[in-house]
C-alpha cells in the first residue's frame, strides 16, 4: 500500500488572493502565468476554490513524473482510493498516467481520507468538493458506482487528533479488507502518510506536538509505503526502493529551487 500526498497547491504557491487574480468578470479562468494550470475544471463560484484549490502546473507535471519513476521500480497498482479533495484527485491521476494506467484503473473517490477537519480555515456547511459527475466529464476516470465509507455529514468540525487517527484508520483498514490481492494507492494529504499507517502498522498514537512536527517536515509528494507480513497478516512501515527514494530527494530539492526562481522572477 502506497499512501502519497498530493502535489503543489496554487494557495501555498501564490497565497491567498491567487482566486481573485486568476478569474475575470465573468468568473472565467484566466492563466496569467506559466505555474499555473493550462486548464481548470469550472466551478459555478470561482471561490469554492479557497476550500478546494488546485494543483499548480509544476504539481501536475511532478505528479506525473512521480508515476513514471514508480511504474520503472515494478510496482503494480490495481486499485486508487483518493480524497475528495480536487488537489489529490488530480495527483492520482496524473500519477496514473504516468504509470500509464490512466485509463486502465478508476479513481475511488473516499470521504474519510480528507485532511484533518479542525485545521481547516472555515468549513462550508454542504459538500464542498466537485461532484464525481463534473470530474467524470472533465476527464478524470472516476469510478461512479463506488459509495464512501465516511459521508461529509459525519465529519466533525472541531475534529480532534485523537478522532482523526481514529478516522483514518478505519477507513485505511476497511479498504485493505476490500482487496485481498493486489497493491493499492491512497492519494491524501500530508496527515494522511501519518494518519493512515499509524495505527494501522501497530504503533500508537502520538501527541498533537509530535503529529504537528512530523506533519511539517512532509513535502508534496512524500510516500509512506506499507505491506502486509504473508505470516503473520500485520501490516508494517517498510522504506521505498533505494532507487525511487534517491529519485524523490532530487526531485524535492529542484522544486524547490524551481520554485524559488519563479518567485524571484515575478
């Protein structure tokens, strides 16, 4: 099981008011700039995007160069679960097609992998991401018979560490359980590599400081990696293949520098 975070987001890239600059008078998206995206889905409300941003052009591309090196270490995928969340819907896809699986695996649309609910700015009251119909259409092979775990309604607000670990792990555990051969991909958050294979590989809880910490220190794209024990059926944190891991620090380290030199460039 591959639990990845999703890749650069316009909001981290180009703050905040990167909505109001990027949509005319008639709520159409304008690109005035070569990190951000050739093309974005539309949303009646150009502002659901504060809530639900995009990939920048570079978070697609690195997404999908990330696809390429994993397809060369081996690796089978046979099954996607994403959150529903736009920016990891769209790394899981351009991961796919990477691996040149695009069109071969659909994409699981799952509720309970969205990032812990308590830190998020505001929390609109009605499902706020795109409907699985509206990303279907825009090219996004989405499976449209799959039915969440975990319903918006059900997700709290003031959403603890304690409940989001609990969270994550039952949806983590029950998708396991769904597929009892075969690798699978969780495309989240940057949580998610902690939430989803903490309790899941045995180890306990940690407290919100060391969560906190940890979190920070994991950059767009990070993969946590876990398998199954055949002896024993317990599930165990296990490093990448030295190759892919050599590939991942450089790619880090040139987007950040990349990034750096856009800004200075504006």
């Amino acid at each position: 099981m591959l639990i990845i975070r999703h890749g650069e987001r316009m909001d981290t890239y180009y703050g905040p008011s990167w909505i109001q600059n990027s949509f005319n008078r008639n709520g159409e998206y304008v690109r005035k700039d070569s990190n951000m995206p050739q093309n974005l889905i539309y949303r009646e409300d150009p502002y659901e995007f504060e809530f639900d941003p995009p990939l920048t052009e570079n978070g697609l591309n690195q997404a999908k160069i990330h696809g390429e090196e994993l397809a060369k270490t081996g690796i089978k995928i046979k099954h996607v679960y994403s959150s529903p969340a736009l920016r990891s819907i769209q790394t899981a896809d351009k991961i796919l097609e990477g691996m040149g699986l695009k069109d071969k695996i659909k994409i699981r649309i799952e509720v309970g992998l969205f990032e812990l609910m308590s830190w998020q700015l505001y929390i609109p009251s009605s499902y706020p991401w795109i409907d699985r119909l509206n990303l279907k259409n825009f090219g996004y092979n989405i499976d449209m018979t799959y039915k969440s775990m975990v319903k918006y309604e059900s997700l709290k607000k003031d959403e603890t560490i304690y409940d989001y670990y609990k969270r994550s792990h039952y949806v983590t555990k029950k998708i396991s359980e769904l597929h009892q051969e075969g690798n699978l991909m969780l495309v989240a958050h940057a949580p998610s590599l902690e939430g989803c294979s903490r309790l899941f590989t045995g180890e306990p809880m940690r407290s919100n400081e060391e969560f906190a910490a940890i979190i920070r220190k994991i950059p767009f794209l990070s993969i946590a990696q876990c398998e199954k024990n055949t002896h024993d059926g317990n599930w165990h944190l296990t490093p990448l293949l030295s190759s892919y891991e050599k590939f991942q620090r450089s790619m880090h380290s040139g987007m950040n520098l990349k990034r750096q030199i856009q800004k200075n460039q504006k």
